[in-house]
C-alpha cells in the first residue's frame, strides 16, 4: 500500500469513527466536529495535488531499474514560438522526450503536433483545456475531454495517446475513474523543478533538475506558457534551461527516451503504446 493510499484509510476511519459517535454516542463540541471535517478535507485537497503519494490510484512517476534511461516531459503545447525551438535543441543532442499537449493548442496548430511526433517524439495528453479545477470534473467529464483531446491529437498526427497527465498533476478519484473509462494511464513526475512559476529563473531550473536527475526519473518541464504565446509572451525559463540540463544528462552517462521506451526499460511487458489510425 502507498503512503497516500494509508494516510487516506487512516484519515477515513477516523472521520468514520468520529461521525459513529456523533450518532450513537455523546457528540463531540460543535468546534471540534468542524475542526476535524476541515482537517480531513484538506488531507483530500493535498493527497489530490500529489501525485507521488498515488492515494486514489496508480500514478506513474518514476521507472525503477531503467539503466541509463530518464524521461523528459514537455507541458502546456503545442506552442509555434516556443515548441519547434525546444524541438530543435532535443534534436541536436540526439534526445527524445514526451508532450503533453492540450487539445485546443493541437488544434490552433496541427502542424506542430505532427511535427513532435515525426520528430521521433511521443505525444501524450494534458486535457483538452487547462482547467485547474480538473479534479472536480465527474468520471463521465474527464472520459469526453481526454476522448476530445485524443480526437484532436489523431486528427493532427495519426496516433492517439494513452497517457495522461492532468493539469497541474491534481487527481482526485473522479479523474482516475474518467481516464479508467478513457482507457488511459496517469502520468506525474520525480522531478518537478516549478518553471511554470512567474519567479523561476533559468538557473534555478537547471539546477533543480540537476539536483535529482538519476535513472528513471520522469522530469516535468513546460515548452509553452498554459495561455499560449499569442495571449502570454512570457517565456518558461524552461526554454532557457534546457542547454544546461541537457548538458547534466550526458554528463552522468543518461539519456532521454520517450516514456514508451522508458517503461519498456524498466519493465519487461508490453508498454502503453499509442494507437495509431489506420489512415495514417
């Protein structure tokens, strides 16, 4: 059991206790009842926003004995200012890495999309828009959004992800029980270095990642603004970085794959792979 899945069972049966006395017992001082429901609540909204602690579900955010594999993942594209140069600085180096996209970018910009996958890049999912409040959305809500981003990512690039990753990473157990239906697998991260943070700098970035880059590790970094360049000129300092922590993985004998070869490193069954149309 994970420590997210136990501190959910120890937070639940001491709610469920306490409401077991309310009702057949003496029932505890009005202050304390609202303390404790405010307490168990917030152990939710935290368990939610932390995808390592896998408290409602499998969370897939490192690959254990991957050798010299690691994963870069890419959030927030397909962006026409920002992506193609991220593009281009993994491909000079002979890198690979994953994008979650969301639908309504891939349909802004298709070519874009078909471009990170003809790149020899894997496409994953990040919701067709960038709702914060994901977690809230019924199982029945998060199956049509992933269903609509899949549709558009197909559209543009002749493959249909099966990986997922919510926004922000928050999954509650509506969203693991959409992606279910879905038919997709959620997607975090070991290494989350915050340059979707306006305060970020490049170099705090770069050394974040560095920190605790190792085998397996599945890095979250964010090729575009959630906004997209033409509402937001900012830059994510991600862009910036990526010299340097490309520098880091060959430095330490790694390298970036897809997080389809990386799973296939670390573990002898079939990986999720994505579903290709058959007029593609």
């Amino acid at each position: 059991m994970s420590i997210g899945r136990a501190i959910l069972w120890s937070s639940s049966l001491a709610a469920l206790g306490l409401a077991v006395k309310s009702i057949w017992g003496e029932p505890p001082p009005l202050a304390y009842a609202v303390a404790a429901l405010v307490g168990y609540l917030v152990v939710l909204g935290v368990l939610a926003l932390a995808p390592r602690l896998e408290a409602f579900g499998d969370y897939l955010c490192h690959v254990p004995d991957a050798g010299d594999r690691v994963g870069l993942t890419f959030d927030d594209g397909p962006d026409p200012r920002t992506t193609p140069r991220v593009l281009d600085l993994l491909d000079a180096r002979g890198q690979r890495a994953t994008f979650f996209v969301l639908g309504w970018k891939v349909e802004a910009h298709p070519e874009i999309a078909r471009d990170i996958q003809q790149r020899g890049h894997q496409l994953a999912l990040h919701g067709y828009h960038h709702d914060r409040l994901y977690a809230f959305k019924t199982p029945a809500a998060v199956r049509e959004d992933l269903r609509r981003c899949q549709d558009a990512v197909e559209r543009a690039a002749g493959v249909r992800p099966v990986l997922f990753r919510p926004p922000v990473g928050q999954a509650s157990p509506r969203t693991f029980a959409g992606a279910k239906r879905a038919g997709v697998e959620l997607v975090g991260w070991s290494v989350r270095p915050a340059d979707g943070l306006r305060w970020s700098t490049s170099e705090q970035v770069a050394e974040r990642v560095t920190r605790r880059l190792r085998s397996g590790a599945i890095v979250v970094l964010h090729d575009a603004t959630e906004a997209g360049s033409e509402a937001d000129p900012r830059e994510p300092p991600s862009l910036a970085a990526l010299p340097a922590i490309l520098d880091a993985v060959a430095a330490r004998g790694l390298r970036s794959v897809t997080l389809e070869e990386l799973i296939t490193a670390g573990d002898p069954g079939p990986p999720p792979e994505p579903r290709r149309s058959a007029d593609a």
